[in-house]
C-alpha cells in the first residue's frame, strides 16, 4: 500500500492532469447513459453494448475517444475506473472508421465474439490477418489500438486490463504495437516471434537439462514457479483492494 501510495505522489508530481479536467466530465457523461462493460458472452450482447453509446450524451466522448487523456494517469481510483472501464472496451470492441462505419475488426468481433474472445494470439488464422490489416490501415481504426496500447500500459491499468480482456489481452497489445509501427501486413508477427522464441529457449533448456541431467535444476525449476505464482497471488490482492 505505502508503495503504491508513493508511486501515486511520483505521478501526480510529473503531470499536473490538465487535460482530465477537461475529458472527465465527457467520460462521466456518456457513462451515465451508456451500458457498464462486463464481460461479454455472446455476439448480440456486444451489439447492445455498442449501441449504448449511440446517445447524444455520449457525443463529446465519442470525439476524444479516439485521443490519449491524462486521466488513465489518474491515481483516484475512482476516476480511473470511469475511464478506464468506458475507454478500454469501446476501443477494443465498438471503434469506428472516419465514415462512422465499424473498423473491420470491430464488425468481425461483433458477428464473431465467441470465437474471437478464444482467439490465440500466436496462432491466427489468415482470414483473420487479413481483415487486422484493412483495420490496422484505416486512420481512425489504426489510431484507435495506438490509444489501447497505451492506456493498457499505465501501472494501475495494467493490474485489472488481463481481466478485462481476457485471453485477447496479448493480442490486443501485440496489435497496438504493429500498429504504431504501421506494421500492417504483419500484425501477427510480434506474437509468433515471441512464440518461437519461447519455443526456443524451452528446447535449449531442456536440452541443457537433458545433457546435465542434474535434479538440482529441476528442484531449482519448479521453487521458481511456485515463487512466481505467489507473486502473481500477491499482486491479484492488492488488484482487489482498489
């Protein structure tokens, strides 16, 4: 706690939050009106939910969606929450181009969120890859998962984002780097590099562990993860604090 508290002053100390004065009323706005994200389990409820914010309430925010804010640099939780939890899943499920049509991905999410919300990072298939192209290509689409990416990377949001996304959220960071790159043609590549190199140093330590045959190694292996996995434990209940 007093970390995080002290990591709250070093933010607050390098940014004055002017440009959340301005946004937050928008936020708070449109989410009076809007439908509150949870997870979804079928395509129809990903529609209603887009449609939500159809409202003439959310107008402003529609507009500066689109657009980094200060306020994902909150360290009022409760701020951060109403931004955080309207921002992130309308970028990632309802954005649109410039003509007010869906971005390619968000159409396919919207007839397809079964099979996209199991969908593996480092396995697409190429009817998939296709349509990430035309949407990484499209200027408001593109600049759309710019936003996401760098919102999913401020430190309070990064706690509560795998949650949210699910078994997307590796994807939805590896889009957001190949689009900033404008990589559009191979928006898949991140993640199969980092699958291969995975694979990679898998087989050169089991390879290692085979030619040493030494059970330190394996003892020394198995302390590790369960030293992992309590971190992560740790880390979960300090998420379910705020």
């Amino acid at each position: 706690m007093k970390f995080l508290n002290v990591f709250g002053l070093l933010i607050a100390a390098g940014s004055a939050f002017a440009g959340c004065d301005d946004d937050l009323p928008k936020y708070q706005a449109c989410l009076a009106k809007a439908t509150a994200f949870s997870h979804f389990k079928t395509n129809e409820e990903v529609v209603n939910y887009c449609k939500s914010f159809d409202v003439e309430e959310c107008k402003d925010f529609r507009e500066i969606v689109y657009s980094n804010t200060e306020c994902v640099k909150e360290t009022d939780v409760a701020k951060l929450t109403q931004v955080a939890g309207s921002q992130l899943p309308y970028l990632a499920y309802c954005a649109k181009k410039d003509d007010n049509n869906d971005c390619p991905l968000t159409a396919f999410i919207k007839e397809h969120y079964t099979e996209f919300d199991k969908l593996n990072a480092a396995s697409i298939p190429d009817e998939v890859k296709s349509m990430i192209s035309s949407d990484c290509k499209e200027k408001k689409c593109n600049a759309r998962m710019v936003v996401l990416g760098d919102s999913m990377k401020e430190p309070m949001i990064a706690m509560g984002a795998p949650q949210t996304f699910g078994d997307t959220y590796t994807l939805f960071q590896n889009l957001a780097e190949s689009y900033k790159n404008n990589n559009c043609d191979l928006t898949a590549a991140p993640a199969d590099a980092n699958n291969n190199n995975n694979n990679n140093n898998n087989n050169n330590s089991n390879n290692n562990n085979d030619a040493q045959k030494q059970d330190d190694n394996s003892a020394a292996g198995n302390l590790t993860i369960i030293s992992y996995s309590l971190i992560g434990m740790i880390l979960m209940s300090l998420a379910m604090m705020f």
